[in-house]
C-alpha cells in the first residue's frame, strides 16, 4: 500500500509514524508541521525526516509562517497546493493526517 501522511503539527512524536507499515509512505508537511522541514534542536534536525525519502513541505504554509523556500532541509520538496493536489491523488492509495 502507497500511504500518505499530512503531518499538521510540530509536537508530533514519531512514534505513530514507526508503526506505519507500507511499502511506500510519503510525509507531507501542512501548517505547523512545517517546521518540521526547517528547524533544528540541539544542531539535530527533526527525525521526522528520517523516516522517509518522500518528503513534501506545502510552500504556502512556509510562505505565511515566514521561512523561505531555500531555508528548507534539502530531503524535503516544497510543494504548491496544486502540486499537492496532485500528490493526493496519484501517488497515494491511501491517506491519513497527523
């Protein structure tokens, strides 16, 4: 199963994310969750983006919370609302949001 995942939350734990099990999942990063894609603590990025090599960070939610595309950890693709569409639609069977 092709899973994609809306993360919407900084605080999020990866626990939830860990028990996933699929053969392709995609972490798409929405409102606070994009922070996800920028900050460091402690000189460590968020091990959210360790789970996967699909990483998506929504522009226009960067764009409102003042970071700017190039801030954005290289593993991660920034995406319109269109492109996210897409996303929604053809890459992923199923979805789920955080």
């Amino acid at each position: 199963m092709k899973l994609g995942v809306l993360v919407s939350d900084y605080k999020l734990t990866v626990d939830t994310l860990d028990r996933l099990k699929t053969d392709k999942l995609g972490i798409i990063l929405v409102l606070n969750g994009v922070y996800h894609a920028t900050l460091k603590e402690n000189g460590k990025s968020s091990s959210v983006l360790d789970k996967t090599s699909n990483l998506y960070a929504l522009s226009e939610d960067l764009q409102t919370r003042g970071i700017k595309d190039s801030d954005v950890d290289k593993r991660v693709k920034v995406v319109n609302y269109g492109e996210l569409v897409d996303l929604m639609m053809n890459e992923y069977e199923k979805l789920a949001w955080l």
